[in-house]
C-alpha cells in the first residue's frame, strides 16, 4: 500500500524541467583574464626588450593557435552546429562564445604585434629587403583578418551572449549569428592558410 501510494504521489509531482542555459554571472569569463593578462605581459616585455626568440615565439604561437582555431571553428563546429536542434544551439553557445570572447582579441592581438616588431627587428619591413613585397603582402592579409576577427566575430559574440542573458532568448536568432561565427571564422581560417604559405617563403628567404 505504502508503495502505491508513493508511485502515485511521483506521478502526480509536476515534471521538473531544466532552465534555459545561460552564459556565466559575467559575459567575460573572468577565470580565463588573469591567463590573457599573462599572455599580453610576456608580448609587452618581448616588444619592449625586442627579444628576437621571445618575439619569434609570441608570433608562431599566437598565429598557429589563431589559424588551427578558424580552422577548426569554421570547418568542425560549423557542420556540427548546423545539424543540432535550436535547443542545443543554445546550449552550446552559452557554454562556448564567453571563452572565445577572451581567446581570439589575444590570440590576434599576440600575433600582430609581434610579427611587426619582429619584421622592424629582422628589417623585412625596409622597401630594400628581398622578401619585402612578402612581408606586405602578409600585413595585408593579416590586417583583413583582423578586421573580419574584431568587426565581425566579437560582435556576433556578444550579441550572442546578451540574447542569452534574456528571460526568452531567441533560438533562431542566436542560430543565425552563430552561423555568421562560423562562417567568418571559416573564411579566416582559409586566408590563415595564405599566410602560411607567405610566412614560409619569408622565412626560406
């Protein structure tokens, strides 16, 4: 009797249902600054001590995590991401868009800064040097690059962490710019692999 009683009383309870994922308290993950902050120290006394190793290493580093991140994003994620329900969307940007809002403005930010000290160091940058036109050429894609990273991924990253942050966020909506995410990021993956293959021809001379 008591387990009858029991079973209808677990049937009569109102299904609990889980809450809509949200992006952490702050939009910025906050556990993730201290290891930028770290990272742009280490590329400020590079610049300024003008170590050609450390220089060296900040530019490789940052533009290797940079290039294999589109890569991946643009080319792993996104065919992913395009066969999940609108639910599962949201769930999965909630948990994936805080990081990259601290991880690509340093990754860019890493990169760019030390491959212009390092051409200044190197003096690839002077109009005399034999792989100048390489070097310019690698500014121009870099610098498109980093207008699509910061023009047109951050934004579609926070717009999508403050459709989170509603008491109703807009499945669709956040659909729509995750796919803006992707696809941009797929594209400067693409232009990274230019600048591979620019980097190479500098660095065989």
């Amino acid at each position: 009797m008591a387990s009858i009683t029991q079973d209808v009383a677990v049937a009569a309870a109102p299904a609990r249902t889980s809450a809509p994922p949200r992006p952490p308290a702050s939009i910025v993950p906050l556990a993730g600054l201290p290891i930028a902050g770290v990272a742009i120290v280490g590329l400020i006394i590079a610049v300024a001590t003008n170590s050609l190793w450390a220089l060296t290493f900040f530019h490789i580093a940052g533009g290797g995590l940079w290039t294999g991140i589109d890569l991946f994003v643009g080319l792993i994620i996104g065919p992913i991401l395009g066969s999940m329900s609108i639910p599962a969307r949201v769930e999965f940007s909630a948990r994936f868009m805080p990081k990259m809002l601290v991880i690509m403005p340093t990754l860019v930010i890493c990169t760019l800064a030390s491959g212009w000290q390092l051409a200044r160091y190197l003096g690839t940058i002077e109009s005399a040097s034999p792989v100048h036109g390489w070097v310019v050429a690698s500014f121009v894609i870099v610098g498109v690059m980093a207008i699509i990273a910061l023009g047109l991924l951050e934004p579609a990253n926070l717009a999508v962490l403050f459709e989170l942050r509603k008491p109703q966020p807009n499945g669709e909506l956040i659909g729509r710019l995750m796919k803006v995410f992707v696809y941009t990021a797929g594209i400067t993956g693409a232009m990274q692999v230019a600048t591979l293959i620019v980097m190479t021809k500098i660095g065989t001379g």
